[in-house]
C-alpha cells in the first residue's frame, strides 16, 4: 500500500509541473494603448537585460491597440518594458508586475507611457 500511495503521490506531483509549467507558457500581454507596437522587450526591473522582442510571436509581427500577445521565455514577477509604436515612438515602462493564473500577465495602456522620445 505505501508504495502505491508513494507513486500516485509522485504522478500528482508531476501533473501540477506540468500545468505549471503549461501555464507560464500562456503569459499574455494585452496592449491597452491606441498605437500598434512592433517591438516589445521585457528586461527584469532595474537591469538592462533586455530579451527578445516578443512581437514576433504574432502572425503579423505587430500588437494592434486591444490586441493580446502569447508571451515566450518569459516567467511572473518584475520587468522594465521597452517598446516601439508602429510610428516610431519609443516608450520604456518601469517596474511592470508580471502575473500568470489571469486572462494576460499584463497590460499597457495610455497613461503607463510617460517615458516617451520620439
């Protein structure tokens, strides 16, 4: 009996890795500005460690204004956002807070954009 119970207590243990591991593989960023970003790097806070640019996860390479974008290599917790509009303007967003278990890790919209150049 031990035993059985021993391995079925590793097979649920393995079950929850993996939906785990499945879950932080749907982190979503949901762009809440009026501008269509084209490039979009996640840094954690305070670094520049800049990651790839995680627009080309989508079809056409770009997140249009309310759209959702699958983020990849990416786990919760503190990042800086750096990211370019369609028009060319570059915006860093600092200490974002990267959640999983909702329906996107995290937004942007309008009034996070303070750091603005042209």
């Amino acid at each position: 009996m031990p035993r059985r119970s021993l391995v079925s207590s590793l097979a649920v243990l393995l079950a929850l890795a993996a939906s785990s591991a499945g879950a932080a593989d749907k982190l979503r960023f949901w762009n809440l500005t009026s501008s269509t970003i084209v490039e979009l790097y996640l840094a954690k806070a305070g670094t520049n460690q800049w990651g790839a640019n995680q627009c080309v996860n989508d079809k056409d390479k770009a997140v249009d204004a309310d759209e959702r974008l699958n983020l990849m290599d990416i786990v919760p917790g503190r990042y800086d956002v750096k990211l370019v509009e369609k028009s060319g303007r570059r915006c860093l967003v600092r200490d974002v807070e990267v959640k999983a278990g909702g329906p996107y890790a995290f937004s942007i919209a309008e009034g996070d954009m303070k750091d603005c150049q042209k």
